[in-house]
C-alpha cells in the first residue's frame, strides 16, 4: 500500500479526529489484530457476535498509527490511546469502502471484476495468471470478494501494479452494485447464472439481476464479457446498450469460441481458436469442459491487452488453481478429486462429468449437502442424484440430511441400490472407505463448505 496521510483518510470517509495521535501518516489497513502491523490503521468491524472496538487497545500496542471508532461505541479509554489517532465515522463498514475507493482512484490501470454462480474464482485466477505472464497484476486472494474482502485487496495495490483482477461474490440485491461503486470496472465478467444464493433472490431471474448489476457503472468504452451459452445470459444479445458486450461459449453463435474441443479426461482440454485467421490451440491442465468457459475469457482478456496466443497458452499452461478446486491427487493406490471448496447443483453436474471421463477401474462419488438453496434444495439435490446416474458413476455415499435426496434420485434413475450409501456422520464415512474403496478407484469428493468434506479428503489420503 501507498502511504495515506491521516488527513487524507478522514476526508475519504468524512470522520472527525476526536484524539490527535504522534505520526500523521499510515501505511496500511486492518481489521484483524491477529495480522497487523506497525504503521497502520485498525478498522473495527461490528458484526452479530463480535465487536472489533473491543480490541482497540491491542491494535495500539502493536505500533498502530490510528484506528477508526464508530460514534455510538465511542471508547471509555481514550486516554489509553496517547499516541494514535482516533478517528470518529458513522459506520467503520462504510468508511472501509469510503477510504477504498478513493485510494482505488488514484490508480490509472484497468479493472477488471469477475462474477457469477459458478466458476468467478478460477475464471478470476485465469485471468491474473495470463496477464502477470507479462505485467504486474493484483488479484483478489481466497474469498476476499465481498464488502471487506474487496476493499482490502485494494489496498494491496501500489504503484508497481499494472492490473487489477477482482472477484465480486453476493448473496442478494444491491451488493455487487456496492462493489462496483468502489471499483468502476474497466471489464466485467459474468461466468453463468446457477442455482447459488437462490435462497435469499427467489429464482434464477432474480440471480440474474443481481450479477447484471456488475455491468451497473460501464461506460460506452468498457466491456462486459458474458456466457452467451448461458440460458439466461443469452438474452443480453437481443439488448441494446451503451457499452460493449462481448459474448464467450462453445456454441459458434457467440463472438469468441473454440473451433474445436479435445477433453482429454481427469488429463485436461485443449482448444483449437481462430484468431486473425490462424488456428491456435491452447492447453488447459485442469480437468472438466466448464473450465473451457473459465479459460476462455482469460485468453480473449490476453488478446484484447495484446498478448501473443504462445504467451497465454504457456501461462495458461503452469496455471495452478486454488487449492481444494478440481484438485487432482494421484498415487500408486487410487485417484482423488478434491472439490471441496464449495457445491452448487451446476458445479456437483461438472465434478461428475470429470470424474466420468477419469480414467480409474471405478468411480466412487462422495457427495454432502449443497446449502443456501432454500425451497429449492430437494430440487437441486435430486438434479445431482440423476446426473450421478446417468453419468454412471459405480458407487455413491451421500453425507447430510438433504444429500440422501441425491441417493434417492440416483436410485429412481437406475443406480443400484447396493451401490448407495448414505451416512450422518464422518466417522461413518470413515469405516466405509475401510470396506469400500480398492486399489485403482477414482473418487470425487465435494461438498458445500461448511460441510468440511476436506476431513473426506484426508480419510482418503490415509488409507490410498
């Protein structure tokens, strides 16, 4: 982070200094005293069941140089704070993405911001793995892509940066267009529209409503990139608009797809694009046709910033995806897919159809519960179940209450009912693999992340 001078900081989030402190600069941002450091700023979070100004006076003995306070919860123990400056705001939350924003403007590079039901992530990582084979690119790390997330990515650029690439997740109306009037994106990306956070928005209508918002702030020179495979986002076509929409898929319908598609099995895709009349062909490592979309949309950022089609297929190439998406883990024993960052029924269908097309003697998924889908979860979850079946996976254990709904639909759909086992609890999981998995069996495992299916993982990895 660029040094910020307190002045600068009480402007950007309209506070008042209620205690003058010795320096009068600060050289980065907090919210957690766990992770800061001399120099900074502390930002006191107020969440249902904690309160960050209960560790003000922390924050100051590590060397902090301020710390924002909120005007109802103002400390008893100003006069602790000798050396710091205090500063006033109505609402720490806002004066994080107030104080954001205006750093964020002093930035004169491209922004791109990347959302969607499925896929933002590794679409998001694609993106930054191309261009930082040429330029400095920052990119959101982990699931910093909500209103704190962002935020403090932003306050990772300096003036090394040549790119930004963010991630914007939500859970209902209004906050990706919160997230965009921080950031103003030079490029946005819609992946698809799933069944993610159908709960809180109703339908898939009103999912695509909320991720359109990405598009809320682009002016008549920026670009939205969309899945025009996608059946909700296919429409965006048909709409006249002021700035630049661009479409991305398999079908030849769309402004930028692939000739033709190899799938290579759990060995990766590789893509043949025409571009400026000459067939280029580009290798994916990561298993599953629904990283074609995600890698799709980073090759066509890389031409568009003018990068040649062997500098993106080699960083395409050494790519490495976040840990716990689509991870491959071979050894003498059996194949492991650890997907357990997170499941929706789109995502479980495309983890099915990678381990489908692995190679392996059988095909064992381990599957818990999706979450958030609310009046929809028997729906999604008995989606999976038939996918399992006509995918013709050879043995499934479901893990959860509403996951038996996928056992049960895989067994109306032909799945043998001695093939299916449907368990509570991990220790159950765990004396099912003594008696179920052999050597050379393939295994998917994946689940909502709360469902902590990583425990999965690591049973497996003792015993293969």
């Amino acid at each position: 982070m660029i040094q910020l001078t307190i002045e600068s900081v009480v402007n950007a989030c309209n506070g008042i200094i209620i205690r003058k402190g010795d320096n009068n600069y600060i050289s980065g941002i907090s919210t957690d005293t766990r992770k800061i450091q001399p120099e900074m700023l502390f930002v006191p979070l107020v969440g249902e069941n904690y309160d960050g100004h209960d560790f003000i006076i922390d924050a100051s003995k590590k060397g902090i140089h301020a710390t924002l306070v909120e005007k109802n919860k103002k400390p008893t123990y100003l006069n602790e704070l000798e050396n710091i400056y205090v500063i006033e705001v109505e609402n720490t939350v806002k004066a994080l993405k107030d104080i954001s924003k205006k750093y964020k403007e002093s930035f004169r590079i491209p922004f791109i911001a990347v959302t969607g039901s499925n896929g933002k992530t590794s679409t998001k990582d694609m993106i930054s793995a191309v261009l930082s084979s040429r330029f400095k690119a920052l990119k959101s790390e982990g699931n910093f892509n909500n209103q704190i997330g962002l935020p403090l990515t932003l306050f990772n650029l300096d003036k090394s940066h040549e790119f930004a690439v963010l991630e914007m997740g939500m859970s209902s109306f209004g906050e990706i267009e919160e997230l965009v009037g921080i950031v103003n994106p030079n490029i946005a990306v819609i992946t698809n529209i799933g069944m993610a956070h159908i709960e809180n928005l109703g339908s898939k209508v009103n999912i695509m409503k909320a991720k359109m918002e990405i598009s809320k702030n682009l002016s008549e020179e920026d670009i939205l990139l969309f899945n025009g495979d996608d059946e909700y986002l296919k429409s965006i076509k048909l709409q006249k608009l002021r700035y630049r929409a661009i479409s991305f898929g398999m079908d030849k319908t769309n402004d930028f797809y692939p000739e033709k598609i190899y799938d290579l099995g759990d060995k990766g895709v590789t893509l043949d694009i025409l571009i400026n009349s000459k067939m280029e062909k580009f290798y994916i490592k990561q298993p599953g046709l629904h990283n074609v979309y995600n890698a799709l949309v980073a090759i066509w950022v890389g031409l568009f910033y003018e990068m040649t089609p062997k500098e993106i297929n080699k960083s395409l190439h050494s790519y490495i995806p976040t840990k716990m998406r689509m991870e491959i883990i071979e050894n003498s024993n059996c194949k492991i897919i650890n997907d357990c960052y997170n499941a929706s029924p789109n995502s479980m269908k495309a983890a099915l159809s990678v381990l489908a097309n692995s190679t392996g003697n059988r095909k064992i998924a381990i599957l818990a519960n999706m979450l958030e889908l609310g009046m929809f979860s028997e729906k999604g979850h008995r989606f999976v179940g038939k996918c399992v079946a006509e995918y013709k996976i050879d043995i499934l254990i479901t893990f959860g209450e509403e996951a038996k709904w996928i056992a049960d639909e895989a067994h109306n759909a032909g799945l043998e009912k001695k093939n299916i086992f449907k368990v509570g609890k991990i220790q159950e999981i765990n004396l099912l693999l003594n008696e179920i998995i052999k050597q050379g069996d393939t295994i998917l495992v994946k689940g909502s992340r709360s469902m902590q299916m990583e425990n999965v993982v690591q049973l497996l990895l003792e015993r293969c």
